[in-house]
C-alpha cells in the first residue's frame, strides 16, 4: 500500500505540474494573440485614415510640377 500510496502523489503532483504550465503556456499565447489582434486593428485604422483623407483629396500637400 504504501508503494502504491507514494506512486499516486507523485503522479498526482506531476498531473498539477503539467497542468499549471498548461495554464501558464495558454494565459502567454492569449496576451501574443491580444498584442497581435491589437496591432492589427491600429494598422487597420492608420491604413483606412490614409484611405480616407486620399479619397477626399486632401493629400495634396506637396506640389511639384513634373
């Protein structure tokens, strides 16, 4: 009993181990994919601003005859 005792605590605390780094690994690929999902939507918004301010002509600020 007492071997079977010691194999269950020590599987038993593998089984926490593995599933805390679980945890860790997922709460780290969550805070990438925020920072990516966040970056995108400033390029988004920088790109449609650009877009908008060229289809309403105001880009013309530099002048230059050729």
């Amino acid at each position: 009993m007492t071997v079977l005792a010691i194999f269950l605590l020590i599987i038993g605390t593998l089984l926490v181990l593995i599933g805390a780094l679980l945890v860790l690994i997922g709460t780290f690929l969550i805070a990438i994919g925020m920072a990516l999902i966040l970056t995108g939507v400033a390029l988004i918004g920088a790109g449609t601003f650009l877009l908008i301010r060229r289809l309403l002509g105001r880009d013309r600020t530099r002048s230059h005859s050729w």
